[in-house]
C-alpha cells in the first residue's frame, strides 16, 4: 500500500530546509494495493492492519505532552486513501472514543481520475460523517486552479497541488488567538485550542460536519515584495468567496451582494451554519472584521455564527493573511455531481461485482446513498 508515495514522503522530510522529519520506525506500508477498489481496502486490507496502524498512533500519542485530536489526511477516489483510510479512521475512534478526529480528504476531479471514483468518494463521506467531528472537503480541481491561475504554475505537479492545501491547512491550524470581531484591540485573547475548540464551534451541530477552507493570498514567491497588502482588500476579497461559495478567489461574482433582504431573496448566497477567521501579520488584532458578522451570511438559528482568531506572526512570508473554515453550503456543488453519477452507474450495475465480492452489497450501496441524501439535504436547508 503505497510504500513508493511514503518513502518519497519521509525522505523528502528529511532533506527539507526545516530542522525536522518523520520519526524512524513510524511508518507503515506494504507492497500490495486495493486497485482503486473501495470494498477491497475497507473491509480486506483494514481488518488485517488497522491494529499495526493504530498501535504507531498510540505510541505518537503517548509521547504528546498534550493530545488535541487527531488530523487525518486522505484521498476520496480510490481504494487505499479511501477504504483503508476510512476503515482506519473508525479503529481511531474506536482506540480514543474522547479525542478529537477531524479529516482532510481531497475530492478528486469531476472529469475522472478513475472510473468508480463516484462510488468511493460517497462511501467514504458516507462513513466519516457518522463518526468524524469535521470533515474538511478540498477539491483537487480548485487545488488545480490556484496553481496555474494564481501562482503561475502552467503544469501542477502533485507537490504543488499538496504545497497549496498544506498552507490552506496551515493557515488555520497554526497557533492563533481569540479577538472580538470588530477589533480595535491590542490585548492577546486565550489560545485557540485543537481541535476542541474548532469543533465547538465550527462543527456544533452533530447534521453539519463538512468544512470548506479560504485562504489570501495566494501568488507566486517572486511577487511577494511588490505586493502591498491591507486588510481591507483581503478581508473583502475573502467575504465575497464566503458569499459565492468559492474556493478560489479566480474569476469571483462581484455582483452577489447581502446589504439588504431582497438581495439574499433574489440570489443564491452561500449560507453558513458557522465559520472560524483567522489573520496572520501586521494588525491582524485591530482588522476590523465586522462585514464576517452579517447575518444573511448565516442560518437564522446559528448560535454562535462567527469566531475570530489572530497572530501577529507573518505566515508563508506574507505580511498580512487571513483564512476561513467553514461550515457551509459549498459542498452542494460536490455531492450532486458526484452523486447523480453514482446513481447512473449502480442504475446500470456497473463495477458493482468488484466490490460484491469485498462485502459490499446493494444494501450497502442503498445505505450509503441514504445518508449522503440526509446531509445534502441538511445542507440545502440552511
């Protein structure tokens, strides 16, 4: 299971200019693969490794002075990203049912990467959402779109689509701090705490755990000491991806507005069950925010709708960043396609055999397609 891709990983850790790399003997792979067969690496190759598994996390999790959760990282297209890495996901729960577990799982393109791709992404959303705290969804064609659109980069290798989703990640998950949002203040609030508190909330509602992620700016390296930022033009470029529903700041629809209640009548407008900001840099604790606060931008029932972080530390070289999870209707534009296409293929009975023959049935398949219908719904009825 992947030991080319994880050899690649640690060796690259250990000749990277940062004075760190993986732990020896923390790593586990083996030769043979799941052949972009969902059933095949949850229900063959999960049973018989998840215990290896688990038992490096244990030993990781034993030495941390403190245990915020755990982060999982995997893909949504194939079968061992997918499969395994959803089967492994449940041993975690099951090994520390009080941690924290949120996922970053990495949609893949709607024109195919490979031909049951439609049946393993929604199993396995199917599956974490009913044991995972939050589940950050990021598409591989905005990931696509960032590089060559706004960092310049003609022909994305897969390090420049994980360089763009690593600092997405970064950019929220890094040490930050409390602030009201209106700002004026120069007082460092408590610590955000991971990932208790990004659950609390961000993730309150047990029917709302799919996250979608913001980050400004985005340019190439060489254009960042010819750039002059303020946080006004970043805070409104950023508001208006939350507004449209867009991952990218690319191509954006300036005419969306949400001044008034005609204007969220009239439109559709990205609404959000709740939503953590967080700037980086210069001011970062006096930006004003306030325009994050707007009440169209939200369910009418949200508690608490909006939280906001700062840092005063640049983050990737920038003098000012901010960045946005949320927990919002951005990943309706995911599930149908993905699903309507799902539904042609099991209507047909296409591939259905490969994963009858791993354990997965039809009333597997029906299951799964029901709880992929409860979430879009709950989602649409925000």
């Amino acid at each position: 299971m992947e030991p080319k891709v994880v050899d690649r990983a640690i060796m690259s850790a250990a000749h990277s200019a940062a004075n760190w790399c993986y732990p020896p003997n923390s790593s586990f792979s083996q030769q043979s693969g799941s052949g972009n067969n969902w059933a095949r690496g949850y229900n063959s190759y999960g049973p018989k490794f998840a215990s290896a598994v688990c038992e490096l996390v244990r030993r990781e999790a034993e030495q941390a002075d403190y245990l915020g959760g755990f982060l999982l990282l995997q893909s949504m297209a194939g079968g061992t990203g997918a499969g395994l890495g959803t089967y492994v996901a449940e041993a975690i729960r099951d090994t520390f049912p009080s941690s924290f577990l949120m996922n970053h799982c990495i949609w893949p393109y709607q024109s195919g990467e490979v031909i049951v791709q439609n049946y393993n992404s929604l199993l396995t959303l199917a599956h974490l959402a009913e044991i995972s705290d939050g589940i950050i969804l990021m598409e591989n064609s905005a990931l696509h779109t960032a590089c060559q659109r706004l960092l310049s980069i003609q022909r994305p290798s897969f390090n420049d689509l994980n360089g763009v989703a690593a600092r997405s990640i970064a950019s929220s998950l890094l040490p930050s701090y409390y602030r009201p949002a209106a700002g004026g203040t120069s007082q460092q609030g408590k610590q955000v705490t991971l990932f208790g508190d990004i659950v609390e909330k961000v993730c309150c509602h047990p029917a709302y755990r799919l996250l979608s992620l913001r980050a400004l700016p985005r340019m190439p390296p060489a254009s960042l000491d010819f750039t002059t930022f303020t946080w006004p033009a970043i805070l409104r470029r950023l508001r208006q991806m939350q507004i449209t529903g867009s991952v990218v700041e690319e191509g954006l629809q300036w005419n969306m507005k949400v001044n008034s209640s005609d204007d969220i009548r009239s439109q559709h407008i990205n609404r959000s069950l709740a939503a953590m900001l967080t700037l980086r840099g210069q001011g970062s604790r006096q930006a004003d925010v306030s325009m994050f606060s707007h009440a169209g931008l939200y369910t009418p029932w949200a508690v608490q709708p909006l939280t906001v972080a700062s840092a005063a530390d640049r983050f990737a070289k920038c003098e000012m960043s901010a960045s946005l999870l949320s927990n919002d209707q951005t990943c309706m534009g995911l599930i149908r396609p993905m699903q309507d296409k799902a539904y042609k293929m099991y209507n047909a009975g296409a591939y259905l055999h490969q994963y009858k023959q791993f354990g997965i049935d039809k009333q597997d398949f029906d299951s799964c397609f029901a709880r992929i219908e409860d979430t879009y719904s709950s989602y649409q009825a925000l």
